[in-house]
C-alpha cells in the first residue's frame, strides 16, 4: 500500500512541520538581528555621554585626590606626614566602606524584590 492516501497526509505534515521549523527560525534570527540592531543604535546614540559622563567622573575622582593630598599636606606640620597620610587614607577609607555597604545593601534589596518575585505569577509584571 505504499504511496496510498496515508502516506501522502504523513508526507504533507511532515513538509508543513519542517516548514514550521524553518520558518520559526528565520523569526528567531530576525528577532535576535532586530535586538542587535536596536543595540547598536542605542549605543551610537549614547556615546557621546557616556564618554562625557566618563571624563566627568575621572576629573571629579581627581579633583577628590587633590582634596585629599591638601587636608594631608594641612594635617602633616601637627602629626608629621605620615601620620597626616594615614589618617586622610584611614578616613576615606572608612567613608569608602560606609557607602559601599550602603549601597550593596540597597541593591541586595532591589535584588530580592518579594513583590518582582510574586508579581509574574499574577502577572502584574510587565
């Protein structure tokens, strides 16, 4: 019985899912090309302040250090330099530790969201 009506209905599903397939992929890649584009675009678009933004915080981190170099210079006729430099290192670094732990307290909480968490499930994330 081969080539009967069966065997045509099995060829047809056969040709539609490899059909299927091929044509999900293609809107796979297009879906990924169309992400990659949008990327693209964004970040040509962003460059320049991101290179402002950059330079902005390498002159404000330098600006700091001359601060800093300053209070030091300032403290050393009273403790000595090295006093001077080890006290302005140890309360920087102090207020350094302060606000790291701060801030990677309140990422930790945005992090471990109980509503994010529960929100898929009502779906109220969008």
């Amino acid at each position: 019985m081969a080539g009967g009506p069966e065997d045509q209905r099995d060829e047809s599903i056969g040709v539609l899912f490899r059909r299927l397939l091929d044509e999900g992929g293609d809107l796979v890649r297009a879906e990924i090309n169309l992400g990659r584009q949008i990327a693209i675009h964004r970040f040509e678009k962003a460059k320049g302040g991101a290179i402002a933004c950059m330079a902005g915080t390498m002159l404000g981190l330098a600006a700091l250090i001359v601060l800093l170099v300053m209070i030091a210079l300032a403290l050393a006729p009273r403790t000595g330099p090295l006093a001077a430099g080890l006290i302005v290192a140890g309360v920087t670094a102090l207020i350094a530790i302060v606000l790291i732990r701060y801030g990677s307290g309140r990422l930790a909480r945005v992090m471990d969201d109980e509503d994010e968490r529960k929100a898929p499930r009502r779906g109220d994330l969008k």
